[in-house]
C-alpha cells in the first residue's frame, strides 16, 4: 500500500500497490491502471476515483473521511469495493 499526498509523489507509486490519497482528479488517471486497488478520503459514487476504478475493474473505496491518516505506506490493507470496507491486515 502507499500513500500519496499529491500527485507530486506519483513517482513513487508502483505497480501493484493499493494507492491511499485525499482524492483524484484527471490527473491520476495514469496510475489506475496499475493499482491493485484504489482507496480516498473524499468521494461518493460519481466522484472520479469511483468512475475510473469501475471502469477498470479495479476495487475501489472512497470518502473513507480519515484513510490517509490511519495507513501509512507499507501498511498491509484488504480493499473490499463491494462492502466499502478497508481492513488493515495484522501479522
């Protein structure tokens, strides 16, 4: 999982991992395709980070209201889109 505070940070996203930000705007869009799943602070279901996600396939939670303050990157979560759950996994 990482955690991006804005879209200066892209270059440090990798393929695979849940992307964790405030939100999305058109210029994420690049990073979609490669993340595993994608999780926002703000959102509801026509917001970009959801219409994107669904288009792709990719699960996605959004307005989580406080998800870049409780994951920091390297955290281990579990993306359930269709429950709108976010889990961080304990070892």
């Amino acid at each position: 999982m990482r955690r991006l505070d804005d879209l200066e940070q892209a270059d440090r996203f990798q393929p695979g991992e849940i992307l964790v930000t405030v939100q999305t705007n058109i210029g994420w869009t690049p990073l979609f395709p490669h993340a595993k799943a994608i999780v926002t602070d703000v959102g509801a279901a026509l917001s970009h980070a959801a219409i994107v996600a669904r288009e792709l396939g990719i699960p996605a939670v959004v307005g989580c209201g406080d998800a870049t303050l409780r994951l920091k990157t390297g955290d281990r979560v579990r993306v359930d889109g269709a429950r709108g759950m976010v889990s961080i996994l304990r070892d």
